[in-house]
C-alpha cells in the first residue's frame, strides 16, 4: 500500500472527546495527514467552509451541541465539499449505527476504539472511494 | 326482536317470587303505617269536646256551626252557613255533643241519614246526608299519599338493610299498585266510572305508577350496567325527564287539588325522584368507598348542570319570566334538588354489584313500618293538614278494610304462585339455562386482556349471562362476604383471588347441574386469571429485557470511550511513538493491550448477548461477498495465533455466490469461529473451508486443537454454561462468543452444528441460505 500521498492531505477532525481528538489526529499524524480540530458542531460547518483545502473529514456522531447526522447534512450542502470522504467516528453501537450511517450518506465508519494496526488501511481504502465500515476487530 | 328481548328481560328481573313477600312486606308496613297515623291523629284529639259531623269529608263542629262561618260545598240542596245547628239526626234529638258524637259513629258510610238543622234565621231545613267519607280527592290526600310516602320510607330502609337494589324497583312497583288496590277497595261509593277522575289518574300514575316504570326501565330495563360502562356520561341525561315536574313541584305541594292532571303527574314524579333520591343519597354517603364518591360526585355536578340548564330555558317558555340573576338563583337552588336522584342512581347502580343474603326480613318490616308512620305522620300534619282535614278518630271500618285486603291477599297467594311458576317455567326454562352463560361468558373471557378487564367482566357480564344478581372477583377473599357462593380460585396451589356470586335472580338456590357449571366456570376463570398473571409478568420481563438492553446500550458507549484512549495510547507506546522500549516494557504494555482487547471483547459480547434476548439484534442484510469478506477476516487470527505453530488454511470455492447477510455480523461469526479454533489449538492447522451447496453456503472452520468431551458438547452454545466457563474460561469471552455467534447464524436463517473428539479437534459447521427468506 502507498502512503506517499497521504502527505498531501489534510484532514478535518470534528470530534469533542479530547482523548478522541488526541487518538484520532495522532493515528492521522503518523501516516502524514495534517489535521485540522474542531469540537463543536457549530463550528464544524464554517470550518469546513473556510479551508482552502479538505481531503476528509471525520465526525464524531455525539457532539455536546448536535448530533453528527445533523451536521453531515450540512456539509453536503456545500458544494465545495463534494466528493470530500465524511466519516463518522462513534462509540455507539456498531450494529444499528453502521446502518443508519449509511443511509445518511457517510461515506465510511470508524467504530471506537479505532484499531490502529489496521487504520492506515483503512483510510487508503477511504481515499480509493471504497466504503469502511469497520469497528475495532 | 330487540323489544321482545327487553320484555322477557324486565320480566325475567322482576322476581315474581320476590314480589309476593315484597307485597306482602309493604302491605304489612303501610297498614301499621296506616294505623299508627291514625292513633297519633286520634290522640290529637282526644279529651276535646267532639260534636260534629262529618261534611263530605270535612268534619264540622259544634264550634264551627256556632262561630264559624263556613263556605263549604252544599249537601243536597242544603248549603251550611255560620250559625247552623244541628236538631236532629233520623228525628233522633241533639242535645249535645257526646250524644251527636254516638249519632255519627253509627252513621254508616253511603247509607244517607235525615239531618234537621236550623239556620241563623231561625229556619229549620231537613235535609238527607249521606256522609260519603272519602271521595277520590280525599283518599289521596289521607291515604294515598301518606301510604306512598311510608312505602317509599320502608323501602328505603328496606334497601338500607337489604343493600339490594331489586327491592327499589319492585317495591316501587308492588307498593304502587298496593296503593292503588287499597285506595279502590276503601272507597265507599267506588263506581268504575271513579277509577277515571282526571286528578286521581294523574296522581297515581305521576306519583307512582311512572316513576316506578321508569326508574325500573332506566336501571334495570336495557342494561343498565353496560349503559353506565360504556357510557358513564349519559347517565345525568335521564334526569331530564323530571324538569318539567321541577317547574310545578311548588304549586303541587301547596295546591295539589287546584293542578292540571298533567301538571300533577309531572310533579308527582319529580316528588319521587327527590324522595327517593334523598334517603338513597344519605344511605350512599354513608357506605360509599372513595372512588364511587368521586364517581358520585362527577354525575352529581353533571346532574346539576345539565338539568339546570334545561330547567332553565324550560322554566322561561312556560312562565314566560324575564332572565336575571336573581331567578336564576332561584332556579338553581329549586332545581339543585336534581344532584339527590342523581346520586341515588348511582347509589342504585352500586347496589348492583352488592348481594347481601336476605337476612332479618321482621327488623325490615319494622324499620319501614315505623320509618313510614312517622314520615307520613309528619308529614300530613305539616304539610297536608294545614289545608285540608282534621280525621279525629280511629275508624274500626278501616280496620277492617286493612284486615279485609290482607286476607285477599293470603287468598290470592296460590293463584299468584301458580302464575308465578308458570311465567318462570317459560321465561328461565331456556334463558337461564346456565350452559348458555358459561358460553356467553367464555366469549369475553377469551377477549380479556388484563387482570382488570377479567374483573370488569365479572362484575358486568357474569351476572347478566348467568341471570345473577352479582358478581366479583377481587384478590383476596372475605371472610364475612353478603354473596351467596364464594369460590377460591387456585392454580397449582396458588391463589388468584376469590369468585363471588350473588344470589340467582329467580331467588331460588342452585341446582346441582349449576353448580357443576359453576365449577367448571371457577376453573376455567382460575385458569384465565393465571395466563393473563404469566403474560403480564412476561410483558413486564420483555420490558426488563429491552431496558436492559437499552441500558447496556448506553453504557457500552461509556466504556469504549475510555477503551479507545486505554488500547490506542498503550499501543502508541508499543509502536515505539515515544521512543524505545526494552522487551520487558513491551511485553507488559503488550499483555496490557490484551488485557484491554478482551475487555472490548466482552462488553461488545454482553452487549450483543441483551440485544439477543430482547429481540432487538437488527441485522442489516445485504448481499455480501463471502470471499472478500474472509480474506478481511483471516489477518486477524494471526493475533490470536500469537505465534503459536498452527497453518491457517483457506480453502474457498471459486465462484461462491453472495450471501445475504448483515456484513458485520458475518464477519463477527467467522471471526468468532477463528477465533476459537486458534485459541484451542496449539499444534497443526486451523482450516476455513466454504462452498456452496444446495442453494446454500457452508462455512466450515475446523481446528486440530484439544477437542471438546462429549458430554460437554451439547452445553456448548448456551450462555455462560458451555465449555467456556470450565476450562476454557481463561481464552475466551466468558463463554458469551458461541452463543452469540449461535444466535447470529440463526438470525441470518441458517445453523451451526459443532462435531469434535477429544484430543483430535473440533469441526464447526454454518450453513447459511443463499436466498434468505424474510
């Protein structure tokens, strides 16, 4: 698998957990993607609005002020971000939450814990367009 | 049909037996009603100078012809003016008043005697009288309506002590005829021409006859048990009837001579409302539990508001009166009366579901006896005398009359029982056969759905199917119960409650073919009582379960939270982020990392465990390619291998169709099943092998590991019993794994089967179907 050009992109990172947060932009760090954070549901569109530049953008579905489908309808909205990978990351249940993801139009889903073995490969398949649904085994 | 029904049905509860001693009870109790009110009016009177003679039913005195003018009606052709006296009675000298007293005793009655008096001016005028004691007129004023006011005290006390409603209906019913028997056969100058003045008619019929017919039909006629369930709001709409009556009631109890015979059928029947209603409302106060009052009270304020709404505008057409606050208040305090039937009625209702045994009939007799003398005694002097008459002395021909009636009635006792068996041969014959009933009600047993509607169905139903006067069911039973048969209901020795049923309604004892059906029914209602208790605690355990799950939900999203920084910051430090390690710091954070992943593993087990059991484990089926699937899944055995020296063998079908399936929870099945395999074995190979076969797919993972025993095999996939927990427990996810992955495989419409010898491995089989059947 090439990670060269995981040097290139930038993710965004829409998750209120710190340890999440911390995790989730360490995982992206070590395979070279630069992160970008916001913890807020609020914020999260107008960032993702304002960036130059977005490869993908992971959602924490439990947000303290909106739920992450809330704000995944937003940020298809924006015609900017077409084609822009959104993936929701959550520890809720995989089994019923995978589902409604996908219905909503996620474009992948991480479940918590995040398995960091198989992470980079998981955001390659990611950026190949295929879906990821997968939860830590 | 519906009208023939209703009649066979009034005729059914109006309990002829019941109604020949309650004829004979009233009879009884008006007569010694009758004649203490006579006692209490002669002693009136005793030791005054009598002289006097009865005038039509006015009683002239000596004083009267002397001092008092007098402007009564003429006798013949003789009018009595101030200053008559009386000469001679049948050419036998006055002389004074003891001597005119004896004259008019021996008068009998019809039988005209020839009267000389002389007027203030000195002329002397013969005139025959026949002294005609009781025209109708008079009858309802002296013994109509103070019999009918005893009746209705005796029957309220009779209720009181019976704490039975029949006894209301046909006492009113018996009495009023009694009434109205006793009125004929006491009038001297009796004509069938008589038994039509307007007045008399409109009395009896509006004072007794309608109201007791109609307080039959509205209580007991068309169900009134179902109507007062079904529609609890309707009840106050059948006071509406008496406002009319309302309007009048004050003229008719000043002036009852002076009313329109309608006017006077009207009032009456408002009277009897508010009699009746007023004893029964104080009875009902008394004995009411806390939600009947609140009931009471509901019907009582719709009782109020809307007849007197109706009375309103009913009281503004006829009296043609202005609308301003001071009428209304007036109307609303008149026609507050209302609230007292109201609350009778229910009162009434209540009774229904009472059936105390019939008990103490003499202290019944008694009460109303003397309850009824000392009402009517109260009220003719207070109300009715002012008025009318002064009757002084106690008459032995109404002794005799009384004396007379009764005897007809002992008379009439076989020709009554002979009509009476009759009627109840061809009424109850086929509808009270009890066979009918256990049908009936069978019918609603089985539409019960709670504990609750079982009650209301015995309370409502039973007692209608079977021809009853009651029934309950209640959990507990009571050792000093007013029912006729208690039965205990059990099941496998446990007790649901206890049957109470009231008396037939034909007041006759059950048979012993009813009581076989009784029986019958007491175990098929104990039998109903228990299902519908086991589907209640199921439901309340279904409800257990899915809060569990629920709660388990929430929960393990707490716990991966802290997982996620547990297993990924201690994995950070393995990767050697922040810098090295020696192997023993590896091999710690390593066993660390296991420890966390299998605590995952378990919460996702126990998780995924209560989901199972509440039946909330939604599998989200899509057509999932196996091959692709496996080759995901196979890596991660490497994990568990640990190294150990075991082959993993694939060994897949080319051309292996798309299973439809939730692709997580497939991956979670062969995971689970490499898992286990690599886990137990130590030596050898661990072998997925997968084909299609029969429009089917076979998964097959087999191991060359320790095996399972027989006698272990069987536990295998049950919860927290199989091999997991004995020696396997130390692997696996507290034996929770094959369950799941057991109950997985049967969600997804397939089945697993498990083959092993001990020592040799263990062959795990799924099948899974290529076309799933929703």
């Amino acid at each position: 698998m090439s990670t060269d050009k995981f040097q290139t992109y930038i993710a965004l990172v829409v998750e209120d957990d710190a340890s999440g947060l911390a995790i989730l932009s360490v995982m992206l760090r070590r395979i070279g993607v630069r992160t970008v954070m916001e913890r807020f549901a609020r914020d999260a569109v107008d960032r993702a609005k304002k960036m130059t530049k977005v490869d993908m953008i992971f959602l924490d579905l439990g947000l303290p002020d909106g739920d992450g489908y809330e704000v995944l309808a937003q940020l298809k909205q924006e015609p900017n971000l077409k084609g822009v990978p959104i993936i929701a990351v959550t520890a809720r249940d995989a089994g019923t939450e995978i589902a409604k993801a996908q219905a909503a139009g996620f474009d992948g889903f991480l479940g918590k814990p995040l398995n960091r073995n198989r992470f980079p490969d998981q955001i390659r398949r990611i950026m190949d367009g295929e879906g990821v649904w997968e939860v830590y085994n | 049909m519906l009208i023939v029904a209703n009649l066979r049905d009034f005729l059914l509860r109006l309990s002829f037996n019941r109604v020949w001693q309650d004829l004979l009870l009233g009879l009884l109790g008006v007569t010694l009603a009758f004649l203490l009110l006579n006692i209490g009016l002669s002693w009136q009177w005793l030791d005054q100078p009598f002289a006097g003679f009865l005038h039509l039913n006015r009683v002239v005195t000596e004083s009267n012809l002397t001092s008092r003018s007098t402007t009564e009606a003429p006798i013949g052709q003789v009018k009595l003016a101030e200053g008559d006296v009386i000469l001679s009675v049948n050419d036998q000298v006055v002389t004074s008043s003891a001597q005119l007293n004896d004259y008019l005793r021996q008068q009998v009655i019809g039988q005209p005697m020839t009267y000389r008096l002389r007027n203030p001016a000195g002329q002397a005028v013969e005139t025959k009288l026949a002294v005609a004691r009781f025209t109708s007129q008079d009858f309802m004023e002296l013994v109509i309506i103070p019999a009918f006011i005893a009746s209705l005290a005796l029957m309220v006390a009779a209720v009181a002590v019976y704490n039975r409603v029949d006894l209301i209906q046909t006492k009113l019913f018996v009495l009023g005829m009694l009434a109205l028997v006793y009125a004929l056969a006491s009038m001297p100058e009796f004509t069938l021409a008589q038994l039509f003045p307007l007045n008399f008619i409109g009395m009896m019929a509006g004072k007794i006859a309608l109201p007791s017919l109609l307080l039959h039909f509205l209580l007991v006629f068309p169900h009134p048990r179902k109507i007062v369930k079904n529609w609890p709001f309707l009840l106050p709409l059948i006071y509406l009837p008496v406002l009319p009556g309302l309007v009048f009631l004050p003229a008719l109890l000043k002036q009852p001579e002076t009313m329109h015979p309608v006017n006077n059928l009207i009032g009456g029947y408002t009277l009897i409302y508010t009699v009746a209603g007023a004893g029964l409302l104080v009875e009902a106060t008394l004995r009411a539990d806390r939600s009947t009052t609140r009931k009471q009270v509901a019907v009582l304020l719709g009782g109020l508001i809307f007849p007197t709404f109706f009375a309103l505008v009913l009281h503004f057409i006829m009296e043609n009166q202005q609308v301003n606050l001071t009428v209304i208040a007036e109307i609303l305090q008149k026609y507050g009366l209302i609230g007292l039937p109201i609350a009778a009625t229910i009162a009434v209702l209540r009774y229904q579901m009472f059936d105390l045994k019939r008990s103490n009939r003499l202290h019944v007799l008694f009460t109303g006896a003397a309850a009824g003398a000392l009402i009517a005694y109260f009220l003719l002097v207070v109300l009715i005398n002012p008025f009318t008459v002064r009757l002084n002395y106690l008459r032995l021909s109404d002794v005799r009359i009384i004396a007379g009636t009764v005897m007809l009635f002992f008379v009439l006792r076989p020709l009554y029982s002979l009509i009476r068996q009759r009627l109840e041969r061809r009424l109850y014959g086929s509808v009270e056969d009890f066979r009918i009933g256990l049908r009936l009600f069978q019918q609603g047993l089985l539409k019960a759905k709670s504990r609750h509607d079982l009650e209301a169905l015995v309370s409502w139903d039973m007692p209608d199917d079977f021809r009853l006067r009651s029934a309950e069911l209640t959990p507990r039973s009571r050792p000093s119960s007013p029912y006729s048969l208690q039965l205990p209901l059990y099941v496998n020795n446990v007790s649901l409650g206890t049957l109470f049923l009231g008396a037939k309604i034909n007041g006759k004892d059950f048979t012993a073919r009813e009581k076989l059906i009784l029986l019958e029914l007491q175990q098929q209602l104990a039998l109903a009582v228990w299902s519908l208790e086991l589907d209640e605690a199921i439901r309340t355990t279904e409800e257990l379960t899915r809060l569990k799950s629920k709660f388990l939900t929430h929960v393990t999203h707490e716990l991966r939270t802290p997982l996620n920084g547990i297993i990924n910051y201690i994995g950070f430090v393995v990767d050697g982020d922040t810098g090295p390690l020696n192997p023993e710091q590896t091999d710690h954070l390593n066993q660390a990392l296991q420890a966390a992943e299998k605590l995952l593993h378990l919460i996702n087990n126990i998780l995924d465990l209560s989901k199972i059991e509440a039946g909330q484990m939604i599998l989200q089926l899509q057509p999932v390619n196996l091959t692709e699937l496996i080759a995901e899944t196979v890596p991660n055995v490497a994990e568990v291998l640990g190294g150990k020296p075991v082959q993993m063998l694939t060994n897949l079908a080319p051309g292996l169709p798309p299973v439809p399936a939730d692709r997580l929870r497939l991956r979670q099945i062969i995971l689970s099943l490499l898992s286990n395999a690599a886990k137990f074995t130590d030596v050898g190979a661990v072998c997925l092998k997968a084909y299609p076969e029969n429009g089917q797919v076979i998964i097959q993972v087999s191991d060359t590991g320790r095996g399972i025993s027989p006698e272990l095999l069987p536990a295998i996939f049950q919860q927290f019993t199989g091999e997991g927990l004995t020696d396997r427990d130390e692997h696996s996810g507290a034996g929770l794994s094959l369950p799941i992955t057991k109950s997985l495989v049967e969600l997804h419409g397939g089945h697993i089967q498990v083959e092993s010898q001990a020592g040799q491995g263990t062959t795990f089989t799924v099948t899974l179907p290529v076309e799933h059947k929703t």
